[in-house]
C-alpha cells in the first residue's frame, strides 16, 4: 500500500518527529511513503512530492519546522479543488493520506474522508485547541520558550521598574497565555476566552505597586484576546481558511496601562519564536507517538480518524469528533492562574518582614535573605490573632524544582480563607 503524508497550516516543533516515526513504523507494515510538499497545494496541479524511506528521514527528529513544508492551502476554496486532489491521488496510486496539522488543515482532511477520501489525522497546533486530545505537540516547546522570556522580563522589568506586557499566540484560545504565566509567575494573565476588563487589571497594577511595595509587574496577553472592539488586527485580508492576521493588542494594552497607571509600560510580542528551534523532548516523544498510531491506524484501515492523547494513551478519535468544536481554558483551570489576580481580603495581616507591606525589600535576593532570617524566629503571636487558622509551610524531604511555585500559590489561596501562613520554626528550618 502506498501512502502519503502531508504536514498543513503553521509550523510547530514536532512535526519531523512524527514523519519520521510514520516512515519507520510503515516500513515496518510495509507501506511505502510519499511525502507531499507544501500541505494541500502539494496534491493540487502540478503535484509535489517525495519518496520517504529510512535513510531520508534520519536525523530529523531534533529538527524544528518540517522537511516536507507547509502552507495554508484550502483546496476547497479553489474551483474544483477537491476533485483536483482525488484525481492526483489516483493518478500516483495513494491509497490513503496521513494529514498532519491543526483545525483547519484535519478539517479539510474530514470533508475528504466524507468525499471517499482514505484519511487519518494528527493533531498539530502549538495553541492546543483540537477537542479531540488532552494535549498537541509543539504546545509543550512554545510554552516553554514564552515561558523563558517571561523569566527574562521579569529581570528588566524590575531593574527599569517598568510594567511590561508579554503578547504571546493564541487565537481562540489561551492555554499558551495561561501555562506561560502560570509558570512563569505573571501578575496578569488574559485571554480570548474571558473579556479584557482594563480597569480592572488597572487596579490591581496598582493595588499590587502600593500595597506590596513592588515596583514592577508582568501581564501575559494572548493575541486574540479582546478589548471592548474585538480582536486587535493587523490586517483585514483573510487567509483561505478566513482568518484574518492578529497582533496588536500586547501595545494596546501597554498604552492603556501607562495612560490609567501613570507606570511606564511596554510590550514585547514572542511572535513565531514560539514555533520556531528544536523541539523539546516532551514533544518529540509525543509526535513519534503520534506518528506510530497513525501508521497502525493505516494499517488496520480506521480511515477518518486521527491519533489523540487521552490521559497517558494515544487511542483514536473520529476525525469529526476532534474538528467539531475548538478545546478553550475553562473557568476550573484558569482558576489556578487566577488566585495571584484576585484582590485579597486583608492585606494588612502578612507577617512582618517578609509580608505584603510597605517595609517589603524590592528585590529577589534581599527578599531571600528576609525569608532567611524570619525562618529563624518565632512569629509575632500578635499578628496571628485575627486568623482562626495557622499554617506553617514546610518543604520536607529531598529538594525539588517547583517547590517555590507551589508555595507561592498556597499562600494567597490560604489567606483569602483567612488562615495565617508563616515561614517554619527555627528548629524545622533547614537540614533537609
């Protein structure tokens, strides 16, 4: 049987990854593999093509982009299009197509299966938005790399004491926004699922500046997000898919920021640095998995279904299912990015010296140094009267990343149900 592979739509991390695994595995079911050029257009006139064997694809799974190319081709949206594609699948003698991309490229894909098309798909997107996966490949790589940049801005914001905003991709969705934030410890994180409400995030800018004597602070916004008039655009002309090209709102934000703040505000937009470099190990596992099932699945013949990851097993969707609805951060999960944003309810009880008050050092190490020193003194029992609870956090056993970030959201949540929390007694401080 002969098949052909296709990557569509934007690049991400990952894809080499699964045209490499789908070569390997179909050898192993003795496939043979064509890889089209240039997503769609590639099976439009004239034909783009490739033989893909072993020796072809070796070396390629550390490799950003795709070897095979891509482009936002619509072969429905051209006159006679589709039937094109049908009739150039026969003229090479392919027997079934291995589509590679997000919503718009399995979309295509579905309305093949549903013309007689043998179609299976692979979920690709670093936004992370197919319904039909917990998780796409490349999502892992641009959260990382929006993240690293935040940990960056966070340094140059704090030196200028600037608010910086970070624009980071996400059309219809913000899982880029709110993992990058949640990780990379932003004060503000918006998204296209919930409305942009200024003056609220105005406040807080300032209520966090005043109140605990910080002079700098980080917004994440995703590039769909909306002000009160709609998606910030940076043109009006629409790809094949409909698509108009987003950017802006990171500047717009920053503008409104600064004029309602009176802090200096800038923006900074990641762009296609988030598609861009190798893909992290997490991806590439995830796209030779992919690429496996979707060679088991040409071989077992499940036509018009695509590979997808449902808790740690990658089982197969209907192609129908997982291009149906866009996946969108849902209140439950940005509820987690949301205890840093929500206004406390008594700010005046934090404990003296390393606590939200005016007296509160302004940079990292001199607030390391006062954690420090407070873990080597009882608290104040004075200051643990209001609170009905008390709770005094301990990181117990071998060190370990991620035991800061788990502290720092504790900590609000607790209070907000007015339970004191303090640094560990004296004698619990220390040797572990």
């Amino acid at each position: 049987m002969k098949i052909a592979v296709l990557t569509g739509g934007g690049d991400c991390p990952g894809l080499n990854a699964v045209i490499r695994a789908v070569v390997r595995r179909g050898e192993q079911h003795g496939l043979e593999v064509m890889g089209v050029r240039e997503g769609w257009r590639g099976l439009m006139d004239p034909p783009l093509h490739d033989r893909l064997t072993r020796s072809a694809t070796s070396g390629i799974l550390h490799l950003g982009g795709t070897i095979l190319g891509t482009s936002r081709t619509n072969p429905f949206k051209k006159p006679g299009g589709a039937e094109m594609v049908q009739k150039n699948l026969k003229a090479l003698n392919v027997n079934a197509v291995v589509a590679i991309g997000g919503e718009d490229t399995l979309g295509v894909a579905t309305r093949l299966f549903q013309l007689g098309v043998n179609v299976v798909g692979v979920p690709k997107t670093i936004d992370n938005d197919l319904s039909g996966t917990d998780l796409t490949f490349g999502f892992d790589t641009a959260v990382q790399i929006a993240t690293e940049a935040i940990d960056r801005l966070h340094t140059t914001a704090e030196s200028h004491n600037r608010v910086i905003v970070c624009e980071v991709m996400g059309r219809h969705a913000g899982w880029i926004a709110t993992y990058s934030g949640i990780a990379g410890g932003a004060d503000v994180i918006l998204i296209p699922e919930r409305p942009i409400q200024i003056d609220t995030v105005c406040e807080h800018i300032q209520r966090r500046h005043r109140s605990r004597g910080v002079n700098f602070s980080i917004v994440v916004v995703a590039e769909g997000a909306k002000l009160s008039g709609g998606e910030a655009k940076l043109t009006e002309k629409l790809d094949e898919f409909g698509h108009i090209r987003l950017g802006g709102i990171g500047q717009q934000i920053a503008d409104l920021i600064e004029k309602k703040t009176g802090f200096e505000t800038r923006a900074t937009v990641l762009g296609h640095i988030q598609r861009g470099g190798t893909p992290t190990a997490f991806d590439r596992v995830l796209g030779t998995r992919f690429g496996v099932h979707a060679a088991d699945m040409v071989a077992r013949g499940e036509w018009g279904k695509m590979a997808a990851l449902r808790g740690n097993a990658v089982i197969s969707v209907p192609l129908a299912e997982a291009t149906a609805k866009l996946k969108t951060v849902d209140d439950g999960f940005f509820s987690v990015a949301d205890v840093s944003f929500r206004k406390k309810r008594d700010a005046g009880h934090a404990h003296p010296g390393v606590g939200h008050s005016a007296e509160r050092p302004r940079n990292r190490r001199a607030r390391s140094r006062a954690l420090r020193r407070a873990a080597l003194r009882p608290p104040d029992p004075n200051s643990l009267a209001p609170f009905p609870r008390r709770y005094r956090r301990r990181h117990s056993g071998a060190r370990g990343c991620g035991s800061g970030g788990a502290t720092r959201a504790a900590t609000p949540a607790l209070r907000r149900r007015r339970m004191d929390v303090h640094p560990p007694r004296a004698s619990q401080a220390g040797g572990q």
